[in-house]
C-alpha cells in the first residue's frame, strides 16, 4: 500500500510539474493542476496515517 502511495505522490508531483511548464493557460491547466495537487495532498496524507508509531 505505501508502494503505491509513494508512486501516486510522485507521478502527480511530476506530473503538476510539467503541467506547469507545457500546458497552455485556460481551465483545463487549472482543474488539471487541482487534480494533481489533491493527488499529492491525499497520498500525502495517505502516508501519514500509515507511518510507524513508535515511542522511543
């Protein structure tokens, strides 16, 4: 499952990155870079309720 988080979070982090340099200005640059970014924002989390508690 983190597997699959971490790749989620980097092809959308990759991916609202090169939206940023190639994509033209419009709507369809906004919702694409929205998409990307709850993308980012839900496997971020996604990962952080994952993460191992220990107290040390």
């Amino acid at each position: 499952m983190k597997v699959l988080l971490w790749t989620v979070l980097a092809a959308c982090f990759a991916a609202n990155v090169f939206l940023g340099l190639v994509a033209p200005d419009g709507a369809t640059r906004i919702v694409l870079s929205c998409l990307t970014g709850l993308g980012v924002l839900v496997s971020g989390a996604g990962l952080w309720f994952l993460r191992d508690r220990r107290a040390d």
